[in-house]
C-alpha cells in the first residue's frame, strides 16, 4: 500500500514597510492564518527589508518577523500598498528583492498601491492589471503601453500574478487565491470564519 504524500506547507510572505496600509496586508495575513490548516497547509510571516520596527499608517509599529537577508523562500509573495508605496517603488534594494523572488514564487499577489511597487521590477509587461482607483493614473503611468489596466474589477488573475484593488479588495483577492490552491470549500470555510462577505470576480 503507498504511503501517503504530505506536501509541505507553503511559505507566505506578507512584505511590510513604513507606510504600509495596515488592511492591506493584515487582511490577506489574516486571511492565509485562517486557511491554513493550522500552520499545516500555509506557514505565513512577515518581511521588510530592516530589523527596525516599521511604522504603518496611523503610527502602528510592527516587528517584521524577517528581512530580505533572513527570509525563508516564499512560495506566495503579498506586496501591499498604502502611501509608502510612493517612496518604496523607487527603492531598488527592494524592487530588486521582489523581482529575484518573484522568478520563483508560485504567486505573486499585490494590494491597493502594491501595484506601484512591482511595476517598477518589470514583470508587469503585457499583463492585466489593477490597483485602488485612486492611483489608477499612476500606475498607467509607471508600466508599459503593453499593459492592460483595469480599473473596474476587485481583483485580476494572470496566473502566476494577481492584482488587486484597494484595502478590502485584497481579502477577496487572498481568499481566491485560497480557492485556487485548495478549492472553493477551503476559500468559504475561510470567509465563513472570519465573518467576513466574500466579493467574488
């Protein structure tokens, strides 16, 4: 009789930095928690590129559980948005990071003005895109004319890359992103848990 293959639980890096929108990425952190079979399934932690505490918006201060130098491989990326976003798109120390990373995740999911972020690593090209509708502009602006971008869907599956809208948005995009790697009864239990109304694509 074979034995049963258990798969390793997938590595989830939520990447944090000062000015970072705090929902957008303590809602698909939350959401990943909730899915994960109690660590079974998903191991989800938290990235910046310094040791240092780092400053949300709203002066909320967070401990990275890791940085670019210490991070285990991440199976699943998440690039959140927020005002800092405007001031990391042009950190090349990051933008590099995430493109190194990104040659090897599974999937790649951005929040709100995280699009910002990774036009600027290039992998962007030719894509479906989409952001918060406020920086729509900005980021038609910072990708190339072969990029499409949308600015009336929540969320925007190109594979390997997932895009999302602003602040809430990114739950549903998370929680799709369950649906695909563990089916749709996963992706509901999940909302069901967080009591939280699914917005579907």
């Amino acid at each position: 009789m074979a034995m049963e293959q258990v798969r390793q639980a997938r590595n989830v890096a939520i990447l944090i930095f000062d000015l970072v929108e705090p929902l957008d990425f303590v809602g698909p952190f939350e959401v990943f928690i909730s899915a994960s079979n109690r660590g079974k399934d998903l191991k989800v932690y938290t990235v910046a590129e310094y040791e240092r505490p780092v400053n949300a918006i709203g002066n909320l201060s967070i401990n990275s559980a890791y940085t670019f130098d210490t991070c285990p491989k991440p199976d699943i990326l998440v690039v959140p948005g927020g005002w800092g976003s405007r001031k990391e798109m042009w950190n090349e120390t990051l933008t590099t990071w995430i493109r190194e990373v990104s040659n090897d995740v599974e999937i790649l999911l951005t929040v709100c003005t995280g699009a910002l972020i990774v036009a600027k690593t290039n992998v962007l090209d030719g894509l479906k895109v989409t952001t918060n509708r406020s920086a729509i502009d900005e980021l038609r602006d910072n990708v190339s004319p072969t990029t499409i971008v949308l600015d009336d869907v929540r969320y925007v599956d190109n594979g390997k890359i997932v895009l999302s809208a602003g602040v809430s948005a990114g739950i549903d995009a998370a929680l799709y992103v369950v649906e695909r790697l563990f089916g749709e009864e996963r992706a509901v239990q999940t909302a069901r848990m967080m009591e939280y109304d699914w917005v579907r694509e």
